[in-house]
C-alpha cells in the first residue's frame, strides 16, 4: 500500500501548494514516471487512479505497454530519431521534442499512419552540457518551423531544472520558461517539476509535474 499512500501525501502537498496560491488543483495533472519499474509496483499506480504514465525510453515502454492495459503513456527522455517510428505506436504525447529534425521525424511518420501528434518543445534553461532541448534563443524559429508540419500539434514547453539542494534554487528555471510560454501561447501547456522541486514548478506556474522516486520510495 505504500505506493497509494505516497500518492496521497502527493495530492495532499500539491493541494496545500494551490491552496496557498490561489491555482485551482484541478489544473495539475501528475505524471508517474515508471522508469525501471515493475509491472506489479505499475498496477498499483493505477489503481490509485492514476492513469498518465511516463518512460524514459522507447525499448522498456514498448515492453510495458504490452503488459499494462488502462494507461496513457507520454514520452519524457531524450527521443532518438531511429525510435520515432516505435514511439508513434505508444506515446500520446511527447515531451521531450528537442530539435527541427527531430520533430520533421516525427511529421514524416505520422503522415504515413494518419496520426497527429502531440508534443511539447523541450527547452534547455540552464547551461548544463548534458541537458537536451532548444536553447531560449532558438524557440522562435523552433516554433515558427515546427507549427508549419501537418502532423503535429505543439501542446506547450517542457524543461528539466539543474538538480541542485534546495528545491528554490530551480524557481528561476521554472520562471523562464513561464515567461517563454506566455511569449509564445499563453494557452500551452507547462511540464516541470520534477520529486524533489514539483511544488516550487507549480508555484512558478507547472501544468504537468513529472514524478518517480516520490511515488515508489519507502519514506517520502
């Protein structure tokens, strides 16, 4: 039962953030990351009603979505172009769109099963050299090319913060990219926050929190 129990102190913290700031709670949406999961840890996920599962890589959600029935998965790792055609089977939406090529990938699949896919633009907002995503200043021109491909449909932005002690230090990442957002489509959607800083990126304006070892560890 730990793993319902981890959910509910979740929803309580995410409760007392909105509470706090005026955001209705019915606005975040969580997003259980099942990365190196089993099946049965999996299937409690669901049932404690949550539905929106996330993987890291194409090759261990393939295997999973065959064994779990009930859930929508959403790809949040870096997505090689060589995997895109296997992703288009399993993902609803993809977080982790990081380059023009990448999403013509995407497009040039899509077409040929008659799919339009949801995606986010991820966005690298700190200097971090293994980071992925387009840099603030390349996001017009990502845009303004990735909005032309008929197969797509840019839901919002995504960023993965610097991992850093205190979950306030990673407040400036999340404002960024609100501010980029707001610059672009106010109405996109904003996936940040991750275990240890989700209520910091809700704070700072999160519609989808990514969250993994809070969810399955013994003692959050």
């Amino acid at each position: 039962m730990m793993i319902k129990e981890n959910i509910e102190k979740v929803y309580r913290q995410i409760e007392d953030v909105c509470a706090r700031r005026k955001i209705p709670a019915g606005k975040i949406t969580v997003l259980v990351v099942t990365k190196g999961r089993s099946i049965p840890e999996i299937q409690q996920v669901l049932n404690a009603g949550i539905s929106r599962l996330a993987e890291n890589r194409v090759q261990e959600a393939m295997a999973k979505y065959r064994l779990v029935t009930g859930a929508q998965w959403q790809m949040v790792g870096h997505l090689q172009t060589n995997k895109v055609k296997q992703a288009l089977q399993i993902f609803d939406l993809i977080h982790s769109v990081d380059s023009l090529r990448l999403a013509e990938e995407i497009d040039k699949e899509a077409a040929k099963i008659g799919k339009i896919q949801d995606l986010l633009l991820e966005v690298k907002t700190s200097a971090e050299p293994a980071k992925y995503g387009f840099i603030p200043q390349q996001l017009a021109a990502a845009v303004d090319g990735i909005t032309k491909l008929k197969h797509l449909r840019v839901k919002g932005l995504m960023t993965i913060a610097p991992a850093v002690k205190d979950p306030e230090q990673a407040r400036p990442f999340f404002r960024q990219l609100k501010e980029l957002r707001d610059r672009f489509n106010p109405d996109w959607l904003l996936s940040m926050g991750m275990s240890d800083d989700f209520r910091v990126a809700i704070e700072e304006g999160a519609d989808i929190v990514r969250l993994g070892r809070i969810i399955f560890q013994e003692h959050v």
